[in-house]
C-alpha cells in the first residue's frame, strides 16, 4: 500500500509537470498564504479494519518570488485529528477490540507547486512533524503507552508526503483539495504489540487559503497591476513584460489589431496598421510632401503637383500662386531680372540702375520724406482727444502726400506730458493718435497703411518741471516707416 501510494504522487508530479505554462509571474509569487482545511483520515496500523476519523489543520505557507511556471514554498501546518481501527481477534489482553487515537501534530516542510493555466495550481510537499499520539478504546477510555517491551513516549517525529490542488477563485483567495500521507518510525499508534509494521495513515482535507501580499493582475495578462503600464488588455492579447500589447512591426498598432502586419519602419498607418494615403494620390502619407493633393491631380514621387501650372511642383516651389505664364526660377519665383523688387511680369520699367526706388510698376520714384508733429495744445481740445480745426490744413497736405506715395507706411505716435498717472496718459496718447488716423482716413487714405503707437508719457522730448517743456512734450507725431 506504501509503494502504490508513492508511486501515485510521483506519477502525479510527472503529469502536472508537463502541463507546466509559462507565465510572466507566478499566482503566488511573493506570498504569504494563510489556510484552514478539514477532512477525514485512514490510519493504517495493526489493527485489520481501518475506520474513517476526522482531521483539522491550519496552514502557513510562504512562496518564493519567481518568473517561472513552477514555484517553491516554505509550508508551517498545525493539525489535530484522530485515526482508528478496529480488529475482533485482538487479544484482550494486549488491547482492546477498537482503538482511537488523537493525533497532533506541528510540522513543516517544502512545497513546490506547478501552473496549469491561470486558475488550477498541482502541487507536491515534503515535510516532517513532531507531536503525540493519545490512544483509547471505544469507550474513550486512555491506554497505557505499553509494549512488549515496557512503557514508552507518546512523543513522535513523524514523516509527510502530500500532493494536491489550489484552485484560485480571485487574486486573494483559493480553494485548496489535498490527499496526503504521514509515516511513523515506531508503531505504537495503536497502543498494540509491534508486529514489525509502522503505522501511517493517509487523509483527505479540503480548504480555503487567503493570500497575502498578492500580485493582483486586473486585466489578467500575466503582469502585475503594479507593474503593468497598459491596464485594461484584453484578454487572450499577447503583452510584453510591461503588459503592453506586443507591436511586431512597431508601427503603433498592436498585433491583435493590426490588419497589415510587417510594416516598414517610418511608415504612417492608419488604426489598422495599414499605410496611409489621406489624399489618394498613390503616395503614402509618410512620404507624401503634399498630403491634401486635389483628386485626380499628377503628382511626383512627393506627391506634390504643380499648382501654379509654372513647371515647378509644389514641394519645391517656393511662390505656389505665381499667376500662370509668368516666367520664374528654379524655386518657382517670378524672375526680376533687374532686382528692384518687382517682378518681370509686372515691371513696366525693365533695367532699373541698381539701388534706384521703385514704384509698384517698377520704375523709378522719388519718395517724398516727411515728419510731421502736430502740438497738443495747439491742435486739440484741453486734456481731450478733439482736433481743432486749426490742424486740418496740415492733415490733408499730409493725406495727399501719402496717396501719392503708392505702397508707403506710417507711424502716428501719440504723447503726452507727465501730469497725471501713466494709465490716463497712456490712453489719451492712444485716442490722440487714433483721431489723427481717423482723420486722415477720411480723406481717403487706408487704414491699414497707418499703423498706432500709444506712448503716454514715456519719450519726452523736454523737462516736464516747466510749462514749455511740459507744452513740447504733448504732441502727436506722424513718420514714413516703409513701403
């Protein structure tokens, strides 16, 4: 019976074995496990018949951090139970017809569990107890610790061969099927005359163990929470040691979405994992240099056309809305070949001399230079922004100056003296300056050729500690600024 027994837990450890799945990290990796079973025991002694009794224990289990599918363990067990037998042929003299006896038993021993899938753990244990044994009739009656030799000590070590299933029904907690065997050096559990057999029983237990310490995996990967950066796979996906869904061809889609595996490194894809060409002019996006191409469009090997129809394509030209037929260079520019700034096709004035300004046709003009400075106290109303209409007559020569001057730019300056604080003053610059653009916009000339600039009280041009100095500094000042 010893022999078959052994020979069931080695067969059983050489079948979990090779069920073995190889794992990111093992259920139990790191924990300490806390159990209490229960069950029944077969003691097997020089009694004939064997009679079933009860068994409890409690279980202390801590398991080795690990990578791999397998996973040794430290166990520590307390158990308390009974084993029993009964024989009619005893001899009255050397016992009774019925023995049971109360086993208990402190003990521990080494643990190695396999993985078979993600929810069922075989495992196998090794151990030794120390503890006593307590016989007694039927009766309840206690026996003496007696042999064929004198008295001797209930006190025991004890040997303990065990295999079993956890089953985890959450990160936590599992359930825990165990058959097991404990040997005996002596035979003197049955408070019978040796015969020469030790006694041993065999027993049965079922459990619940709770875990500490677990390495919880939501979303069941295979990676712990604490270490997985892609929470939430789904399951069955296939992740790298993050947790992250495995990406082959590193194009940002992963393997269980991407519908064009093996794509080239570089390549822009789609959420399927296949190139793109948003335009569907026959060039993928990536190296599409002009992504929004009409339909139907020729394009080079960038994808570009030409626009402009000046026989540059649009990724090298540099003026994409040249007028059609004008002549251009290599970067698709009008030609000005006499470098005034207006180009050929335009310039009604060819061959400027170098230096010459131009007007917007190309030919030569002398711009008219001025700077006018119109005095606050004489201009406009007290502390207001009015015009007085003693600064008309300088406005519209100024107006028709700058109409005349085609293209050209300026700049009213608004300022004030130093009374009062530098927001107030700062504002009146500012209403000062815009009545002068607006006035001079309502003869005509355009707005955005006059450009506000709101000083207050910052540039004087003389002392504010006077009244002269004070009269000079508020001022508006109009200056050309380009053209």
């Amino acid at each position: 019976m010893k022999r078959l027994i052994l020979v069931v837990l080695v067969l059983s450890a050489v079948f979990v074995h090779s069920q073995e799945k190889k794992l990111k990290y093992h259920a139990f990796s790191g924990t300490l496990m806390i159990g209490v079973e229960g069950g029944m025991t077969l003691g097997f002694t020089d009694y004939s018949d064997v009679r079933p009794q009860v068994l409890g224990r409690g279980v202390l289990e801590y398991f080795f951090p690990t990578t791999s599918a397998g996973i040794f363990g430290i166990k520590a067990f307390a158990l308390g139970g009974y084993v029993s037998g009964k024989d009619a042929d005893i001899d009255p003299n050397l016992g009774p017809s019925v023995f049971r006896s109360a086993v208990t038993r402190f003990g521990g021993g080494i643990s190695y569990t396999f993985s078979v899938g993600e929810k069922v753990f075989p495992y196998v244990f090794a151990g030794v107890s120390y503890g006593w044994i307590n016989p007694k009739d039927e009766n309840n009656n206690e026996l003496p610790y007696t042999s064929n030799t004198g008295v001797y000590d209930a006190a025991e070590e004890n040997y303990h061969a065990e295999a079993g299933l956890k089953f985890l029904l959450s990160d936590a907690i599992n359930l825990n099927l165990n058959i097991g065997t404990e040997f005996s050096p002596r035979d003197y559990w049955d408070n019978y005359v040796a015969k020469g057999n030790n006694d041993f029983m065999m027993y049965l237990t079922i459990g619940m163990g709770y875990s500490l310490f677990t390495k919880v995996d939501e979303d069941h990967d295979g990676v712990p929470d604490t270490e997985d950066q892609c929470p939430g796979t789904p399951a069955s996906v296939k992740v790298d040691e993050f947790g992250c869904p495995l990406d082959s061809d590193n194009d940002g889609v992963p393997d269980y979405k991407d519908k064009c595996a093996n794509t080239k490194p570089g390549m822009k894809v789609d959420s399927s994992g296949c190139v793109t060409d948003n335009d569907n002019d026959g060039v993928p996006d990536n190296i599409d240099k002009c992504p929004n191409t009409p339909e139907g469009a020729k394009v080079n090997e960038f994808g570009c056309a030409d626009s402009d129809q000046d026989g540059v394509f649009d990724n090298d030209d540099k003026c994409p809305n040249t007028p059609q037929n004008a002549p251009v260079d290599e970067q698709g520019c009008p030609k000005d070949s006499d470098n005034d700034g207006v180009p050929d096709y335009k310039d009604e004035c060819s061959n400027t001399p170098a230096g010459k300004q131009v007007d917007g046709k190309g030919c030569v003009k002398e711009v008219e230079v001025r700077k006018i400075i119109l005095r606050g106290d004489a201009n406009f109303e007290f502390n207001k922004s009015s015009l007085l209409s003693s600064a008309y007559t300088e406005l519209d020569s100024l107006a028709a100056s700058i109409k005349r001057q085609d293209g050209s730019r300026w700049r009213i300056e608004g300022h004030t003296d130093a009374v009062g604080s530098d927001s107030y003053n700062m504002e009146l610059s500012r209403r000062r300056a815009q009545a002068v653009a607006d006035y001079l916009a309502s003869k005509g000339v355009e707005r955005d050729r006059l450009e506000i600039i709101p000083l207050g009280e910052t540039r004087p041009v003389a002392a504010n500690d006077t009244a002269e100095g004070r009269a000079m500094n508020r001022r508006v000042e109009i200056n050309i600024i380009g053209e």
